[in-house]
C-alpha cells in the first residue's frame, strides 16, 4: 500500500535538493553524503510511485510530477510549521523559530528601526528563536516562498505570485562618485557626461531596470550595497547607493552625489510573507511591532 503521506525527513530532504538543484549541492546543509540523500530520495520515489526527478549526466531537473509535488510539498511543511506556531499561542507562550530576512546595509536606515523592533519582539517572547539572514531581494522573495523564511524585508522591483507585498517605506538613493574619480571636482556637469562613465549595476536589475536609472549598460556588477560602496569608493566606477548609507562618506569628503536632480530614484521598501501565513501568531506580532516602530519614526 503506498503512504499518501511520506516521512516528514524525506520531504524536507526533497525540497533541500530541488532549492540546491542537486544533491552535491545540498550536502552541506542536509550534513548527508550524496549517496545517503540518493538513497532516501529513492525510498521517498517509492513510497509515492512515480518519479520526482531526473539526476545524471544533464544535470538535476524535476518531472512533470515532480514540479506539481514540489509545490505541495512546500505547502504542506509551511502549513505544520503554522500549526505548530498556533498550538505554542493557545499554551500562552509564543515559541518556536522566527527566520527573518532583511535586505543588506539596512542598518544605518534611520525609516527602518529593526534593531528595535527586534529587541522588542526578544523582550516580548524570550522562548522565540531568531534567525536573521541578509540576503539579496531575488533569495529574500525565493527564500519566503520555499518557508525557509517566515517574513522578509526589502525592495522588490519584481513581485512573485504567492506572497503579499506590505508596503513600508521609501529609501531614497542618489547617484555617487568618489574622490578618486575625475568628476569629483567638477562643478557643473551634463547628464550626457554621466552616462558615458563606468557604472556598476546590481545583479538583480534587469536590462529594464538599468535603463530606468539612466544607462544603457554597466561596467562591474554586485550583488549587496557593501560591494557597490567599495567599487565606487575605487574612483574606477560611479554607482547608486542610498543616501543612508552613503552619509557618513559624503561628510568624510569621500563621496559626492552626481546631478541629483536627474539621477536618483526611491526604492520602495516592503515586508513580505507567504500568502495564508498571515495570521500566524509568531508573524503577526512581529508584524504589529513592525508597524507600530515605524508610526513613531
């Protein structure tokens, strides 16, 4: 007779292989060796009937079956994770894990007061384990998806069915070059002039994107605000950055913004979570002292 409900630890070894896309890959945070995951990914193939994957010489892909499985799969786990959360509420207490994910260099972004609002939640509910993950706006949408992150914080240009986009925030960004570079000094300088530099462009925007700031290509690419800083820090490049973070190296003389009134943009910022999660009582409250923290700033 074939279980319609599988191992829970065979399902969680599923999802790690299909997030990796392998099972090399998922090795390090399954602690398993690639035979051992070969094996409990067969038995969990035979207890269900059918074929979840291809793996061999093209490389991993999931089956038609796979895919439509995968996707429950992950339902099913967000939905017991819930339950759990709610069962813990009844009891009185709040416990379990709160993972959170927060887009980089947020800290000195005085719209978003996190770190109060974590010591807050901390002071609340000292049972609630806390993970914090920084993590580019692509892996915070992938990561809320899949429930290895309960809610996340970030700018999202591209939004994914299946997750609720509550708005926050906008952060604005100004376009910079360094001391190092030849239009530090320069007074007044024309847009066309701008264009025509080394730029450095984020990984997660697209041609689009690009174009929407004001260029047509770039010349170096990164993927957290730390890495942009450095680049134009260089005088190699000009990039955007938020003001923000960017202040303390403006009133070094380090940094100076390039034609403001042309070059700049904000990013709307917004926490996330899946959709059907919103009630649950460890989200919810972070949520609630989320909002109240930002009303007072």
């Amino acid at each position: 007779m074939i279980s319609a409900l599988p191992d829970l630890k065979l399902l969680r070894i599923f999802i790690s292989v299909v997030r990796h896309q392998g099972f090399a890959a998922a090795q390090q945070e399954l602690n398993l060796s690639t035979s051992a995951i070969s094996t409990y990914m067969s038995q969990l193939e035979v207890q269900l009937g059918l074929s979840l994957c291809h793996r061999g010489r093209g490389g991993f892909s999931l089956t038609d079956k796979g895919e439509l499985y995968h996707e429950q799969a992950l339902h099913l786990l967000g939905e017991l994770e819930g339950f759990q959360h709610y069962a813990a509420a009844l009891k009185g207490e709040l416990r379990g894990t709160l993972n959170l994910g927060v887009l980089d260099s947020t800290v000195s972004d005085p719209a978003l007061p996190l770190s109060k609002v974590i010591g807050a939640y901390s002071e609340e509910h000292a049972a609630v384990h806390l993970h914090l993950s920084v993590l580019s706006p692509h892996q915070l949408q992938l990561g809320v998806m899949d429930n290895r992150l309960d809610l996340a914080i970030g700018a999202f240009f591209t939004h994914m069915n299946g997750l609720i986009y509550q708005p926050l925030y906008r952060e604005q960004h100004w376009l910079y070059c360094s001391d190092r570079h030849g239009l530090f000094d320069e007074r007044r300088i024309e847009a066309q002039v701008i264009t025509q530099q080394r730029m450095v462009g984020r990984g997660y925007w697209s041609q689009a994107e690009l174009a929407r700031h004001g260029f047509k290509h770039s010349a170096a690419t990164v993927d957290s605000m730390e890495a942009q800083l450095i680049l134009v820090l260089s005088g190699a490049y000009i990039g955007y950055l938020p003001e923000h973070y960017a202040q303390h190296w403006v009133e070094q003389g380090r940094l100076r913004p390039l034609l403001s009134a042309t070059f700049g943009y904000q990013a709307p910022f917004s926490l996330i979570l899946r959709r059907g999660r919103s009630r649950e009582p460890l989200l919810q409250r972070f949520r609630d002292l989320l909002k109240s923290q930002l009303k007072t700033c």
